[in-house]
C-alpha cells in the first residue's frame, strides 16, 4: 500500500508543476516576443532606410556621371536625336531609369521621354520651376501625376567646361525620373527579402507601428514633393508568422498535452495498482514461500508476469529448449564450415583459371615471337629481292613469294586473331586495292594445291565492275583463302569456283557478293546450323579423314560480321556446298589508286645523315635491317645484347634506337629502363622503337606504357619501317 501511495503523490506533483510550468513559460514567451518585435523594427527601419539611400545613390551617381558625358551634351547642343535614341536611351532602361528630360535655362525642352506617359513633370510652373533651380540646381523630390509617384532628380550641367558651347554661365539641367509602380515596389520586396512596399497617400502621414497582437510591424518613409511637403509615405512592413505560428501552436498543444496528462496519469495509477502492483505482490509471496500455488492466477495471463510465472513453473521445459537451440547451432556452424569449403575450392578454380589465363597470354606471346621471327627472314629478303632489278618474269616470281609469305604469316595469326576476336581487341586495316587482282592471287595460290587433286579451280570475276576499293585486302584474302581451302579439303572431284559481283551502292561504298561453290561431299542439314562454332566439325570422322581444328569457319564467319556482312551456307550431301557473303568497301578512283600505289615506287627514299643503333640478336634480321638501312644512306651499329647498346651509348651519340625485346643477358625492356632512367637528357630522352615479334595486343599496349616511344612488328614492312625512322628523327621533323 506504501508503494501504491507514493505513486499517487508524485503523479499529483508532477501534474501541478506542469501546469505551473505552462504558465510560467507563456508568460515570459510574450515578453520575448514583444522584446523580439521591437528589434525587428529596429533592424526593419535601418535596413528600409539603408535600401532606399543605396537605391537613391546608384540613381543620383548615374544621373551625376551622365552630367559629364561628353558625347551626351553635344548631342542635346546640336540636336543629335539619332545619338540621343542609339546611345543615351538604351542606359536609360538598364539602370531602371523611365523618364527623362534635357531643359536649358529658360524651361525649355531640348529633349524628352517618358515611356509611360504617367508622369508630367511640366505640371511645375516654368517660372518657379527656374527660380528654385537658380538658388538650388541640384534638386530631389516625388510627385504624383494619375496615381502614380515619380522619383524626380535634377543635376545642372555647366557648357562652359566642354569644346561645345563657350560662354561662361551657359547651363543645361538633366532632370530624370524613377517610378514607383508595382514593378518597382516588387522588386524592393525582392530585394529586402521579408519585407512587403507600399504607397500610402493620406491627408495625415502614417506613423510606424508595433503590433503585437498580429505580429506585425511597419515603418514609413516620407516622400516630399519640390516644395519640401510631404504628401505620401512609402511603407515597408514585415509580418513575423513564425511568432504567431509558434504561439498558436504553443497554446493549443499545451493545452491538448495538459488533459492528455491528466488522463495518462488516471489510466498510469489504473493501470500500475492492477498491472504491476499486484502481480508483483504474488510473485514476491510465490519466492518467499516456495510455493507454485500462488503462481495459478498469473500463469493464464497473457503479460510479462504471466512469461514470468510460466518461466519459473517450467524451467525443464526451458532446459529442452535451450537444448534443442545448442543443437541447431552446432548444425549452422557445420553448414558454414562446408560453406567455406565450396567458397575456398570456388576462389582456387578462380585462381587457375586466372593461371591458366596467363599461361595462355604467355604461350601465344612466346609462339608469336618464336614463329614470327623466322619468317620475318623469309618476308625481309623477299622486300629487298623487289627492290633489285629484275625482269618481269622475276617480278612476278617475287610477288608471289611476297603474297605467299604474308599468307602464310595471316594464317600464322589465326590463333591471335580468335584470341582478339573473344576478347573485342582485333582491329581492321584501311588500304586501297585491286579486287580483281587480290581474287587472282587468292586462286593462285590455292591452285597448286587443287591441281594435286585433279580439281578445276575457277575464277567466275564480273568483269564489267569497279576494280579499286579500301578496306582490309589482308582479311578479306583471309576469309577467301579459308572458304577455298576448305573447299579443295572436301572435294574429290569435279571443281571449286570463286564467284563475285558488285551489288548496289550505299553512299560511296558498294556491296559486293562473293560466293565460293564445290563440288564435294557436302554437309548434312541436321549439322549446318554447328558448323561455324569453334573447334566444331559437322562429322566426328571428319577431323579424322580430312585434318583440321574447326577454327577456320569460326574466325572467317566473325572477321565477316566484324566488318559489317554476314554469311551464308547451303549444301547437300554428296553433291557439293556454297557459302555465300557480302561485304561493303568504298569505292576508290582508279586515278588516285595508281598514284598512291605508285608514288613510293617512284620516290627515292633517303635517310642520309641519320645514325641508329640497332639492338638485334638474330643475325638474318640484323642482316636484312642493314640492307634497307643501307639502301637509304643511314648509318648504323650493331649491338646483340641490352649491355653492348649501354656501353655503345655512353661512347656514342645516335639519333635513334631500334631495339629487339628478346636478347641474352639484357632485353630491350631491361635496357629501356636504364636509358629512360640516366641523368643526362640527351641520354635519356631518345627515341627508342621496339622491334618485336610478338604481335599480341597486350604486348604492344605494354611496350608504350613501358616508355618505347613506337613499336614494329617482325615481319617488318619496309614503308612502315621508313616511315618510322623519318618520323622520331629530328633530322627530318
């Protein structure tokens, strides 16, 4: 009962002293809001005042600077108007000026403009107008002419200080104006942010206010008219919501919140006498007895005493429970520890096949450099043979040699080339050519290898076509040379024919339809939609009888689709297969064909003067690089290692270094390093061109983030590499 008392006591307390609160704290929020209401007057007046003489002063400096424009007082003296609308009039507008007039000493009018014609300042009499202007010349004043109040402001301009009129005492008076409409009012409400402008016109002038009841306060600024009277009141007032929202919420919420309390406060002791204290009186006698009896009143409540009455007359129960939870959890941790089994064997094959990925990168960078640099011989000593004097018949010799070798190393990139095609890298050249003569050398070349079949190999060429386009000739031999060979592979007899025509144009490219047609075993309907897939022939005994990866058909169907054209298969067993595809190349003038395939025929190609250093451990490579050196009047030394060009720099100066990436002791990247890395700039700073074998993409992007200024790939073609040593020499910038 003690218990149940005191509660009752300090619940009444408590309740009192809030309602003593609330008063207390109203009382002394009116104080504050009316201490708070004069110091927003205060703060209103000053800056009503502020804006208003800041407003004046821009007004009356431009009206004092104008009084010594030069151009504007010859203008007025020799009745310029052209001047007067171009020049003066467009300021007016952009320093809010609406009205304007240029008197001379007499009140006549040498000019005027009132936009809006609400204002007549000739409502002054002349006479008196003159008089007062003759005591007082600079004059500020309001006046009101059809409702609607005009800042007047009048500057005197003396002629005598310029060239335009001479006699002493000759005056001009500039009398501008200012008008106080909605706009102008609207844009001081703007300006002073809070507050709201008003014109007032009463016989008796307003006085400033506090109005504490609405929480609104205003100040009055007399405007005076010329004679120095007041006769209307510019006022700026300023509504204080917040003090009035905040009150009215303060009185209704207190209000609300005091009833709420006292009826929390009837259902807090209801609900403590019922809820807590006789529970808690039960319980206290069920622990000091011992005895569960006390507890059946308590058990079939549905409240924190019934948990606890129910806790205390089932703890086996609880005992179970917990039990049964120890044994779940021991099963969640073994599912997290095969969890991590699986994410561990996860990340390993990740890791592998990250591995693996590498070892690809590395084995097709090692096959590229190790196959490339063989037959960079091949491809080097056929360029220079072209370069003698030969007969046709040896001419022709060597441009099939030339044309075989640069197959052959297409055919050799196949597997870089699938490697770029599934990673986006693979990139398309733009060169102009003869399409007719890259279709004879394609046959050409695959005519050896039909005729040991006893096969007719046919070129079927629309002979009536455009002959020169640009694009990639290297590819498109490419995807031709794949069809024809394939077609040779699975013919035994009969005849293998390459057909093309040009189709309709496009802008300034043509489509051309190329098809290839056999005679051979041909593919079953139920296989035609797989075989363009990689490693995939349309038979399993087919790899066995005829050879082949199934990598040809993927990357000619890719390089086809890359390139804008599509392909397309029929075929029929026993009887033969064609494949069919177009692409599209610009159209090239046969003019500017022969020129550009001529011109570097006919150019002497001379690089005397220069000295390289050629950095090339194989001797063919160095020997074919002196050669084309040689031909071109450049001096050159020879080093086989990183460490010989090191020493050969410091006891010699070159223009420029060719550097092979693969050497004993020291490689071209190795050496790189120590170059770029040497104090001295002349050292330092030369430009150094990678030679390199390995053709992959990675490696190239590599060599120029490593700091080779270019890179050539081996086999090297000899333009190319012209063009390169004319470019990084300063001998020839």
């Amino acid at each position: 009962m003690k218990t149940r008392y005191a509660i009752v006591y300090i619940s009444l307390l408590f309740l009192m002293l809030m309602v003593v609160f609330f008063f207390v704290f109203k009382k002394a929020t009116q104080s504050k809001n009316k201490e708070l209401l004069i110091n927003r007057y205060v703060e209103l007046k000053k800056g009503t005042n502020a804006l208003l003489e800041a407003n004046n002063r821009n007004f009356e400096n431009y009206i004092l600077n104008a009084s010594y424009e030069t151009d504007l007082i010859k203008a007025v003296c020799n009745r310029d108007s052209n001047w007067l609308e171009s020049n003066f009039l467009p300021s007016l507008s952009n320093n809010d000026i609406d009205c304007v007039w240029i008197l001379n000493t007499k009140g006549d009018i040498l000019f005027a403009r009132d936009e809006g014609k609400a204002t007549n300042f000739l409502a002054i009499k002349k006479e008196t107008l003159i008089n007062e202007l003759a005591e007082n010349p600079y004059k500020n004043f309001y006046i009101n002419f059809k409702n609607v109040i005009t800042q007047i402001t009048i500057a005197p301009v003396d002629l005598s200080m310029f060239s335009v009129d001479g006699k002493e005492g000759s005056f001009i008076y500039l009398v501008f104006g200012k008008k106080y409409n909605e706009i102008a009012l609207k844009n001081l409400s703007d300006i002073s942010i809070g507050s709201s402008f008003a014109i007032k016109e009463k016989t008796v002038l307003l006085s400033d206010s506090i109005n504490t009841a609405d929480n609104i306060i205003s100040y009055n600024y007399n405007l005076t008219d010329f004679f120095g009277n007041a006769f209307a009141t510019l006022e700026s007032s300023k509504t204080l919501s917040e003090i009035t929202t905040y009150n009215n919420y303060f009185s209704k919420y207190s209000l609300i919140y005091l009833s709420l309390l006292l009826l929390l406060g009837f259902a807090y002791y209801t609900f403590l006498g019922a809820k807590v204290l006789k529970p808690i009186s039960i319980l206290s006698k069920a622990l000091n007895t011992k005895d569960a009896t006390y507890l059946g009143s308590l058990k079939v409540k549905n409240d924190e005493f019934g948990n606890i009455a129910t806790l205390l007359d089932n703890s086996f129960s609880n005992i179970e429970k917990l039990n049964t939870e120890i044994e779940l959890r021991i099963k969640t941790e073994e599912e997290l520890k095969m969890a991590a089994v699986k994410l561990e064997t996860a990340t390993i094959e990740k890791i592998r096949a990250e591995q693996d990925k590498i070892a690809k990168g590395d084995f097709l960078s090692t096959m590229s450099h190790e196959i490339r640099t063989p037959i960079n011989g091949v491809i080097g000593i056929a360029n220079l043979l072209k370069t003698e004097n030969l007969n046709p018949a040896q001419h022709e010799l060597v441009d099939t040699l030339v044309f075989s070798s640069n197959y052959l190393l297409s055919i050799l990139t196949d597997i870089l080339d699938f490697s770029k095609i599934e990673s986006g890298n693979l990139t398309f050249d733009s060169v102009q050519f003869n399409l007719k003569e890259i279709c004879k050398n394609v046959v050409a070349l695959n005519q050896a290898n039909a005729q040991s079949k006893n096969l007719q190999l046919i070129l079927n060429a629309d002979e009536l076509s455009e002959e020169y386009f640009q694009g990639d000739s290297l590819r498109l031999c490419q995807i031709l040379n794949n069809l024809i060979g394939n077609a040779i592979k699975f013919t035994n007899k009969g005849d293998v024919t390459l057909s093309y025509k040009i189709g309709k144009e496009i802008g300034k490219r043509k489509i051309i339809e190329f098809s290839v047609n056999d005679s051979g075993i041909g593919i079953a309907a139920n296989k035609l939609d797989s075989i363009f897939d990689s490693f995939s022939q349309a038979d399993r005994t087919i790899s066995t009888n005829y050879g082949g990866t199934g990598l040809g058909l993927t990357i000619t169907k890719k390089l086809i689709e890359m390139q804008g054209g599509n392909i397309t298969v029929t075929s029929e067993l026993n009887k033969g297969t064609s494949f069919a595809f177009i692409l599209a190349f610009e159209k090239v003038d046969v003019e500017d064909y022969c020129i550009q395939k001529y011109q570097r025929k006919n150019t002497i190609l001379n690089l005397e003067g220069l000295k390289i250093l050629v950095a090339e451990d194989n001797s063919i490579n160095a020997s074919i690089l002196s050669k084309f050196l040689s031909k071109w009047s450049v001096k050159m030394d020879l080093a086989q290692n990183g460490n010989e060009v090191l020493i050969k720099l410091e006891n010699e100066a070159y223009d420029l270094i060719l550097m092979d990436l693969h050497m004993p002791l020291m490689g071209g990247e190795e050496a790189l390093r120590k170059i770029r890395n040497n104090s001295n700039a002349n050292y330092s700073m030369i430009p150094i061109i990678a030679l390199t074998a390995d053709a992959t993409s990675e490696t190239q992007k590599l060599m120029l983030e490593a700091g080779f200024n270019d890179y050539i790939t081996k086999p090297f073609n000899p333009d190319k590499l012209f063009d390169v040593l004319e470019q990084y020499s300063t001998k020839f910038a």
